[in-house]
C-alpha cells in the first residue's frame, strides 16, 4: 500500500461488537415497506447512529406508494421517510452512500426474531438485507472520518424506505443525489463467499385488471364476459414470450379474481414482473404486451387495463465502474481476501445510480444468503471484515492523485 492505513482499519476490528448489537437491535424492528411507523422507528436509530459522523441531517417526505388494489383502482399506501447526511459537499470527491431501511418482511409476519444458528452465523429479519450493510457503511465512514485524508470526500448518505418495492419514492433522491456525486457505495449484501454483483438485470412491475360482465352461471351464462378466462389468456400468451429474446424473463407472480361460482366472474387482476439485460429490451416488451393488451380489448365485452412500469434499467458496466472493481480486487488484496464479481438478475438502487451515469459498488454490505426468506443469514465476523474492505477503499479514494478515471464512459 502507497500509504500505510494500518492503524484507522485496524480501529474498526475493536467495533465490532457494537456492530453486531446495533444490527441486532435494527432487526428486531420491523420494517417491512408498509409498515410507515416500523421504517421511521429504524430511521429514528439511524439519525443517532450517525451523529458520530457529523454532517446535516434531513427527513424527507416520500411520495405514497402507488398499486392496484383486488377491486382493480389505483390505491396509494404511505411510506416512511427517508434521511439524507451530508457533509462537505465542497470537497473535490463527492460520494454517495445508500442503505435502505425497509425488509420484505410485513408487520403480520412471522419471522420477527434473531436466532443463533452458529457461533458465526446469525438468523433474523434484515440481518444481511440489509440492516448488517448499514453498520458497516457508517462504520466506514467512521474510519474515514478519523483518518488524516477525510477532507478529501465530501458524502453524501441516503436512508431510503422503499427499495425491496422497488424504491418508487426514492428514485427521485436518488438521481438528485446523482446530479453532484462521483460515484456510489451501497450496501446490499454480499454473495455468501464474498462475490460482489456487477452487472445487473433491469426489472419492471406491472399489474392487469381484466373487466368482463357479471351474468348467472346457469340461467344466462351466454351474456356473461369471464374475466378470469380473458386474463388466463393473456397470462398464457405472456408467458409464452419467455425464451423468445435473450436475457429476458417474464414472471407471472399474482392472480386473483371472481368471488361465487354461480356468477361469471367480471373482474380479474393479475400481476407480473420483467427482468431484462439491456436498455433495448424495453421496447421488445412494451410491443409485444401492447399487442397482447390490444387483443384482449378487442374481444366483446372484455376491458383490459395496464398499471406500471420499468422501475429499474439494466445495470450495464461502464469503464469508471469496471476501474472501480478493480480498485476494491486491489483493497481485498491488501486485506487477504478475494474480491471477485458476477453478473446477476437481481436488481437494486444501484441500477438506479449506473442510469444516471455514476459508477457504484452494490454488494458492499455483510456476507449472507437465503435473503427474502426465513432462513436469512448473515456471517457475524462478515461485519468488520467488510468495514475495513469499504474503509480501505474509501481512503484509497481519498489519498488518490488521479481520480479522472471514474469520468470514463
């Protein structure tokens, strides 16, 4: 190493156990999307954790969260609120920090508590995605801060409340965030041996809402229009696009319709998701389901109706960001450990930053796995192994005398 960082890495080794507790204590509050009080109690923690850090610190509003209810009508669901730090936004290095407060885990569920599996391996809501990543990110700074190169970046960190729904209130946060930063830094976990994502798919979320008419199933079925035939149909024909278009996928994930089986159903609503790799693809799709759409309508007495969108572009990798990768190889190296990458068909909030233009790191919080499910983990020693990984780079960063590569396109 052309400096020597020993002494602000080896600083984070004795925080881990205040790591550990304050991941802890964030996983026993449930934050699942829609639970507003549950994310504003994490981000309530969240604004002490970080007074350490200094910086100026905001709560901002988000925009309710926009779906289509069972009786087919565009409904809207409050979201907590974000929180955004920042400090020295005159230094010559501008980062972004990202970390989303919010679990796939819903205030009713089942899964609410920590579990020991192992001396090393911890079972909870969040533990891994991502409720860990946010220790180690402000730990990192934290390391940052007490070294002698932390005037060289100026941060920024967004607390987002919404990215396992697709971060529909943030987004806006985010690509303001990516009018004045360098690059990004965001703590989704890790692969469980370390490998970080590097490309990512896009993804997009739509509902359907199929309109029929209502007739008695036996006395005058002939005047009724089945709606859950009409939206069968279209699933069918949606997902017989699979595997017409390389790297797409379609997934019909929801159904759901009719009520009394003496009735013809006139109503019907489905949802599904897209994953794609590349800008291009969009346009593919949005043909091909306009057309599925169009026939549907022409059937008599049937209307159908199309909600949402492409949330997320694919995450394609540009030269700053490949640079970036090899930069943080280089920092595993120093450290003894292996840091590869992989492209993957999940997406997160930095497809959102690479669509601005801004070359980010996702993986970069603790080594876990089986995330969305009960049987989340994540590798307890993972917590201090990744803060000295994002500490190191971040002082890289900061003694560097050549930076105009992250400008590379």
């Amino acid at each position: 190493m052309a400096h020597d960082y020993t002494q602000w890495l080896d600083w984070l080794d004795s925080q881990q156990d205040e790591m550990l507790a304050k991941t802890i204590e964030l996983a026993l509050l449930n934050s699942g999307s829609l639970n507003t009080a549950g994310v504003n109690r994490v981000r309530q923690k969240l604004a002490q954790y970080c007074e350490a850090l200094g910086g100026n610190a905001e709560v901002i509003p988000v925009a309710p969260f926009e779906f289509v209810s069972a009786s087919g009508e565009v409904s809207h669901a409050p979201l907590g609120d974000a929180l955004r730090i920042r400090k020295r936004p005159e230094a010559p290095l501008q980062i972004f920090f990202c970390g989303h407060m919010d679990t796939v885990f819903p205030a009713d569920s089942s899964f609410q508590d920590i579990t020991w599996l192992d001396d090393n391996t911890l079972n909870g809501p969040g533990v891994a995605d991502l409720k860990g990543g946010l220790m180690v990110m402000l730990k990192a700074i934290e390391a940052l801060e007490r070294s002698p190169w932390a005037n060289n970046i100026g941060w920024e960190i967004l607390f987002n409340p919404d990215e396992e729904i697709g971060s529909p209130g943030s987004a806006p946060l985010i690509a303001d965030a990516a009018s004045r930063v360098d690059l990004g830094m965001i703590y989704e976990p890790c692969m469980p041996d370390g490998t970080l994502a590097g490309a990512r798919k896009g993804s997009g979320n739509f509902s359907i809402v199929v309109r029929g008419k209502a007739a008695h199933a036996g006395r005058e079925h002939h005047l009724g229009r089945n709606a859950i035939r009409a939206m069968c149909d279209f699933i069918s024909a949606l997902d017989d696009l699979n595997g017409q278009r390389e790297g797409v996928t379609i997934n019909p994930g929801f159904i759901e319709g009719g009520g009394a089986v003496n009735v013809v159903p006139d109503l019907c609503l489905s949802r599904f998701n897209i994953r794609l790799e590349r800008p291009e693809d969009e346009a593919w799709c949005t043909q091909h389901i306009e057309e599925l759409i169009a026939e549907l309508n022409q059937r008599d007495g049937i209307n159908a109706t199309l909600h949402g969108g492409f949330g997320r572009k694919p995450k394609v990798l540009s030269a700053a960001n490949q640079k970036l990768f090899e930069l943080a190889k280089e920092c595993g190296e120093d450290l003894g450990m292996s840091i590869n990458w992989v492209a993957t068909g999940g997406c997160c909030d930095g497809n959102n930053l690479a669509a601005a233009g801004i070359p980010n790191i996702d993986t970069l919080g603790v080594q876990g796995g089986k995330i969305h499910s009960s049987d989340e983990y994540m590798f307890v020693s993972s917590l201090s192994a990744r803060a000295r990984l994002s500490a190191l780079l971040l002082m890289k960063l900061a003694s560097a005398t050549d930076l105009s590569w992250l400008k590379e396109q």
